[in-house]
C-alpha cells in the first residue's frame, strides 16, 4: 500500500512524525476498510491498530457532505475512550472532520448539542449508546447516514455478557435505519477468529479475518520466581525490581493491590532513602480522577512522577501509559491473552526487550502461570466461548425495545433481535415462553391486542435512579468481597459467586471455607472456616474458570521432563515436585486417564481440559452415579460408594455413552437438575427451563465435551500398571 492513498493531511502528518512507513497491519488493513468490508483486525499490543482503522475510515469519509455520525467507535471503558480521544479528535481535525466523545462523564448540555449537530465521529461505550436510544427521540436522523461501526478491544467485550448486550444493540440500530453499515471488530489477540468474525456478523454473510505475522525477533526476558514459607522475601524482592523502572504490577484483586501498595510504602517509611518507590494503585474502587492521575503520572520522568501502578486487570486493555520498562505478575494468571496483553506494554522500543517477571507464593498458582507464559511464548490465546442462548440478555432487550419504541410486539422483537448472535441458539417458541412468563410476572403487560408495554412493576424495578440499571446489563462490580463476620478475607468473580446454591465449600487463601450467605445486591459472601470435613468443589485459582488450552498446556508441562528456562530454581523444583505427583498418570493429549485410589475409595477421571468441559463432565456422571463428586481444570473425582460400587469399567462404559449423544442430547441430561438461582438482574424475567438452559451455557462447554469425546481414548492406570481402552 502507498502512502499517498492517504488523506494528505495524514500523509504530511506521517512524515512530520518521521516514521519510516507504515505499520504492517496498518499497510494491510487500508484497502478492506477503505472499501467498506466488514473484518476482524488483529495486531499485538502497539501495533497501530488504531491507525490502521482510522487513518483509511477518515480518508473515505473527509469527502462526504452528509451529516450525522458516520462512524460509530466503541469501547468498553471510559478511560479508554478518554485516551482515543487524544489521538482520533486530533487525526479527524486534520482531515476537516469532527470527533465528539461521550460517556458518563460528560456535559448533558454537550450531548444535547450533539443531538442537534451531530460530529462526523461518536466515541462511545454499550451503555451510552443504549441511553441514546432510549432517551433520545431523534436518534435514527442523527445516524441515518452511519457508514461504519468500529468495536475497539473485540476480545474484551466477547468475554462477557456485554458483547451480546453490544451486538443486540448493533442489530436495534441498523433496523432503526434501515441500513447495514460496515462493521469492524480490533483485537489484539484472539484464540479463534473465525468464531469472533460470527460474533460480530451475526446472521450477515461476508467479512474478513486481517492479520500480520507476529515478531519473532523480538527479544524477551521473562522470570519466575518462586518464594517459599507463604511468600517470605516476595515484598522485598518485588521493592527491590521496582527501583528506577517504569512499571506495572499486576494483582489478583482490589484488596491485594492495596496491600502491595501499602507494603511499598511501609518500606520507604523504614529505609528512609532519598529515592523512595512512589507507587499508585488502580482498580475499579479508585475513583476516576486518581485513576487518571496514576495513568499520567507514569508517562512523565520528572522528580514527582511515579514508579509503578499497582493495577487489577483494568491495565490490561489500550489504555496509554507510555514506555514501560518492566510488567510483573504477582500470583496467578489463567489467560494466555492477558498474558499477552500485559507484556505487550513492554519492549515498544526496538532496542528494548519485552520484560516479565512473575513472583509467586502458591504452588498451583505457578503451575498456571507457568502454563500461561509457556503459551505465551508461543503467541497462542485460549478460543472464546461465544454465547447463543443469553436469555437473561434477551430479556433486558424485550424491556428496552418495549420502550424504544413506545409498544412493540413479539414478531418486532424477534424480527430484530433474533439476527445477533447471541440469540442464535434460541427459537422463536421460546421468546413467546419468556414474554408470556415476563406477562404472567406483571413485567410486560398487553394493551390493544399485541402491542406491548412495560408495567409498573418493571418501572420500580429497573427504571429507578434515572434508568441506570436498565442501560447497563452488568451490576456494579466484577468481584465479590468475601467476610467471615467483620474481616474482609478476600474476593471472588462474580460469575462463580452468583452460579452457587448454599451452603457451598471453596478454597481461598490457602484456607476452606463454607459460604453462610450471598447477599447479591451488596456483592458480599458471609463464611466461616470449614470444619465440616467436606471436600470443597472449586478451588480459587485467580477466581476464574480455567479455559481448554491453559488446561491442556499444564498437563503437557507436567508430563513432560523439558526444562522450563523462564523459571528459577525454587519454582524449577516446585514444577519437578508436581511432575512426580503427576506422572504416573501418562496423560496426553487426545487421552483420558482414568485412576482409582482403593486407600481414599475414589476414581479419578484426568481430562486436562478445563473447568467448563468438566463442569459438564461433573454434571453428566452425578446423574446417573450418586455419591461425593467434585471437579477442577485438571479431572473430576468420583466418589466410589461401598453400598453400590463402581469399577472403573463402568465409569468407562458410562462416559463411552455420552459419545452416541450430540450436545443438545447430552444438555437433556441434565438440564432439568439444574438449580435455578440468582445470576443476573434479569433472572427474575426468566421461567424455569429458560433460567436453566442460561445457566449450563454460562457455566459449561458442552461443544467442547462433544469435541473431546470424539477425539479421546481413555486409559486405565493404577500403580502397578496402565492400559488402554477406547
């Protein structure tokens, strides 16, 4: 591609910046997106992904006389639009067009304006955008000529529910229209690209996958340590790396980040030298203006600047923060992604490395680290798992339509809405059962025969405090704080907290505990010390399911004697001391291994394939053996009761079964046992078999089982021998 496809101001722009060229991804994208086609644009971390969809977007729209948002830019965090804003305003000035940011924090008298006088650019989030069309009449004049939709960190929405909420509304607005802008999702990585390029299309045909072969020159330093007798030396050691270096430390949890922080500036109090470690904390807690003061505070090399920020995931995304010399991981990851994300902030420069160093304390939150790291190395992220039954969602949508519209009806609804993705599991059958439910609840009611409205009840419940709870799918915050009376012991994810039924045993900070009470509303588990003697069923490893391929890079790592160099000797023989407990099993891939323990009157089903597959798992076998069973990342534990025992051939023979049965046959199973709970703010929209079906999806891979069961053999192994069965 020639530099003089560009709009000229962007041309003289380049050379003014004295960059030698444009970016390979940048070079590859223009075409595609100047021509209008819908893609995926994939680049690691500051890779000029964000030129490579402007720079072509602007070139194509600085000719156009129309009004209106042409381009529709979203992204899920108003830090992050905040810090587009700093370059895609700047860049549309240049060729005579006008950017306008808007989010929660901005003027109502801007965005009135907005609404009369529309910029060529809106920079936005989901949540807005719900806002406008719900609380701005005219919203279908001011995007009538939208040409594009850009979705900025795709991979970030997919994950959770508010990529369905963000392509249901893709589908409102272009109904609202009446046309079919372009579409572009940017990523910076992703494990399956073809599954993201649906997400984003829904049931429209075409697209493109566009991407650039990673570096594989580029120098790394990545290191594990390891700290023995709960993480004795951890602190001093992490003071000691952060001494003249920009950098960011990345914590399991908001409490954490406070803690480290805190320790940090217990110990320039201690030492009292002339060049303390200034550090700044950064999480969803921290308000909005310290936030931003850590993110500028970082960029500057002045006497008052800081050295580090002590972060949560929040850092994970694009958010500018300059040249890093260094990102360390305290504890545990379960992502390969992030992994990627976190040590593409380093090594920007062409003579500098990318720097990592992890530091942990917990033997199982090395093993995934290392499994992370490992991957890493290999540029592999784990595949998302995309929803198609979100019904929770499905119903918040019925509500909004309902008032979008001023009335709707179920053939409305389902004429738009049954286009996204998210959707695309659930037949038309079952949205007359959720309205029908919604009806019967006194949350929808019917007026002039088939017109539909909102009750008074609905109103109370979700159009309270200027609508916010409606314009947002999600509640306040990610995390649970977990208290055993007054004393905050830790946090746990959202998703697991609110899958549970009481009373429940987890493991947390090295202790069991048994969960008394879920107060949802305040985001807070009451326990107290398990002294029950039962065996937990989860286990916390960073609070997240561990996905298919980190699962499947641990067990590889622990059969095998390969040295890992990106660990030091204390974490070398933490793994060593792991792989003897482990390798007796001969797992592999492609195989299940399946163990009994005559001493502990258990069988052991070693998958290697992650929680959700043998959450599934777990599920399938409690129907038809009864006893004690639990599940991890690693294999499910079958309890072998002595009134009516199971050898191991007939657990053989039972899991060999699930193999005549596709996924929806399999999901028969077990549905109806599902325990209907509190999941979102929306479940009490839903019926019971709706709630269920939301439930296993959100919470297993039963294509995921379906896949492995068609690929496995399953061997038996004890300590005397191993054999093989298919």
């Amino acid at each position: 591609m020639s530099l003089n496809k560009l709009h000229p101001r962007l041309q003289d722009h380049v050379k003014n910046k004295k960059w030698p060229d444009l970016t390979p991804i940048q070079k590859q994208s223009f075409n595609p997106v100047y021509q209008g086609k819908s893609c995926i644009i994939e680049a690691p971390t500051s890779g000029g992904k964000t030129e490579a969809v402007l720079f072509p977007l602007l070139t194509r729209i600085s000719g156009t006389k129309s009004s209106g948002f042409k381009i529709l830019y979203i992204a899920p965090l108003k830090a992050l639009l905040n810090d587009l804003a700093l370059r895609v305003i700047p860049y549309a000035k240049m060729c005579y067009v006008e950017a306008f940011k808007w989010h929660g924090d901005v003027g109502q008298n801007d965005k009135i304006k907005q609404m009369l006088f529309p910029s060529d650019i809106l920079l936005t989030t989901p949540e807005s955008i719900e806002a406008i069309l719900l609380r701005k009449p005219n919203w279908r004049e001011v995007f009538k000529d939208l040409e594009t939709i850009v979705i900025d960190e795709a991979h970030y929405f997919a994950l959770t529910e508010r990529g369905s909420h963000l392509v249901s509304l893709l589908e409102r607005v272009e109904a609202g229209i009446e046309k079919q802008p372009q579409r572009i999702a940017v990523t910076a990585t992703v494990g399956n690209p073809n599954d993201l390029l649906s997400w984003l299309m829904g049931n429209r045909l075409g697209g493109e996958y566009i991407q650039v072969d990673r570096k594989t020159d580029k120098e790394r330093d990545f290191k594990v340590h390891y700290f023995v007798n709960d993480g004795e030396g951890l602190q001093d050691h992490l003071y000691t790396l952060l001494v003249q270096k920009k950098s960011i430390v990345f914590e399991r949890s908001r409490s954490n980040s406070e803690d480290t922080a805190t320790r940090i500036n217990e110990r320039n109090n201690v030492s009292q030298t002339r060049f303390p470690i200034k550090v700044k904390t950064h999480h969803s807690s921290v308000s909005k203006r310290l936030r931003e003061e850590a993110e500028e505070s970082i960029k500057q090399h002045t006497e008052t600047s800081i050295n580090a920020i002590i972060s949560t995931s929040t850092l994970e995304l694009g958010i500018d923060i300059g040249e890093l010399d260094q990102v360390i991981q305290i504890g545990g990851l379960n992502s390969s992604a992030s992994f990627l994300q976190r040590v593409g902030r380093t090594g920007r420069r062409p003579d500098r490395p990318q720097y990592f160093r992890g530091l942990c304390s917990d033997e199982d939150e090395l093993v995934l680290l290392a499994g992370c790291v490992n991957l890493g190395l290999k540029h592999v992220s784990e595949g998302i798992l995309f929803p198609k039954k979100a019904f929770h969602i499905l119903a918040h949508q019925v509500i909004c339509l309902c008032l979008q519209d001023l009335g709707t009806t179920a053939d409305h609804i389902w004429k738009i809405i049954s286009k996204a993705s998210c959707f695309s599991g659930i037949q038309r059958s079952e949205l007359d059962l959720l309205i029908s439910h919604m009806v019967q609840e006194d949350l929808l009611r019917f007026v002039n025969g088939n017109t539909l409205l909102i009750s008074n009840k609905a109103e109370s419940e979700f159009l309270r405090a200027n609508w916010k709870r409606l314009f947002a799918i999600f509640d306040t915050g990610p995390m649970y704080n977990v208290v055993d009376g007054k004393k905050v012991i830790g946090t746990l994810d959202s998703g697991f907290a609110r899958a549970q039924q009481l009373p429940f045993v987890f493991v947390l900070g090295g202790q069991e505990w048994n969960a008394l009470k879920i107060d949802h509303e305040m985001q807070q588990i009451s326990v107290k010390k398990n002294e029950t003697g039962v065996a937990p069923k989860w286990k916390a490893f960073g609070n997240y399911d561990i996905p298919f391929e980190l699962a499947q890079e641990v067990g590889l790592i622990l059969m095998s004697n390969i040295k890992l160099d990106f660990l030091d000797l204390p974490a070398q023989r933490i793994l060593q001391a792991y792989r003897n407990m482990h390798h007796h099993i001969y797992w592999e891939s492609k195989k299940w291994v399946l163990e009994s323990s005559t001493e502990y009157g258990k069988a052991y089903l070693w998958t290697f394939a992650g929680d959700k597959i043998n959450r599934a798992l777990y599920n399938l076998i409690s129907s038809e053996i009864k006893g004690e069973l639990s599940h991890d990342y690693m294999k499910v534990v079958i309890g072998l009761e002595k009134e009516n025992p199971k050898s191991l051939h007939d657990i053989h023979d039972l899991i060999s079964s699930f193999r005549f049965k596709n996924e929806q046959e399999l999901q028969d199973i077990i549905e109806e046992q599902i325990h209907v709970k509190w999941f979102s703010k929306f479940s009490e929209c839903l019926p019971a078999p709706l709630a269920q079906k939301t439930i296993l999806e959100k919470g297993t891979d039963f294509s995921g089982l379906v896949r492995e069961l068609n690929r496995v053999r399953i061997s038996f192994v004890n300590a005397e021998n191993a054999s093989t069965l298919s």
